[in-house]
C-alpha cells in the first residue's frame, strides 16, 4: 500500500520530528514530506517515459 493509505505519517530529520500528519496534510504544506514525495513520483513518471519512448524508437 502507498504512503496514501496510512493514518500517520512521521518524518524524521537527525532523529527528530520534523513533520507530522497524513500524506494529504504533509503534501498541502510544502514541507520536506512534500518534496519527497514529488522527487519520488517525478522519477517513476520519468521512468515511464523513458520507457515508452525506448519502446517507440526502432
């Protein structure tokens, strides 16, 4: 399951909290949680479209 379906989520930072809440709250805020996340999703949607494009290229 995807960080979506989890009740809490807790991001650490040198062993401290720095953030907490659910993925809808974390990523509305902009915070560290947030540009994870948006790294994490850019690279899957990147690497979907490498894939089709090496796939469409003879």
């Amino acid at each position: 399951m995807g960080s979506r379906w989890w009740g809490s989520i807790v991001v650490l930072d040198g062993g401290r909290i720095v953030e907490r809440g659910t993925h809808v709250d974390l990523t509305a805020t902009g915070g560290e949680y947030a540009r994870l996340f948006e790294m994490q999703t850019r690279g899957y949607r990147e690497g979907a479209e490498g894939a089709e494009r090496s796939t469409l290229t003879p």
